[in-house]
C-alpha cells in the first residue's frame, strides 16, 4: 500500500502536486489541504504586492 508523505497513512491511490520545483505524492485530503494552502498564499502575496505598490512580474 502507498504511503502518503504528509499524514504518513496507507492509502489506497496517491497524487501527484507539483509544489514548486518539487512533485509530493500526497492522498487526496493532504492534496487538497496543500492546494488550499498555495492559493492562499499566492492571494496574499498578491495583495501585499498591490498595497505595496510593486508592478514587477510574478
């Protein structure tokens, strides 16, 4: 059985997220939970980047 690396539970079926550079094999919860977790991220840092002025890309 596959473990996952974030829970470390045996699962039936991992997937794969690209975080990064890197690629985790995670069970569905955890890759949902990490998805959710990268927009938010990604929301704020927008946001921190408007309010600061900053008109570079990304």
């Amino acid at each position: 059985m596959p473990v996952c690396r974030e829970c470390e539970d045996e699962v039936d079926e991992l997937v794969k997220l690209k975080v990064g550079r890197r690629t985790l094999k995670l069970c569905e919860d955890c890759a949902d939970r990490m998805r959710e977790e990268l927009e938010i991220a990604e929301e704020s840092e927008a946001v921190i980047q408007d309010m600061m002025g900053f008109k570079g890309r990304r």
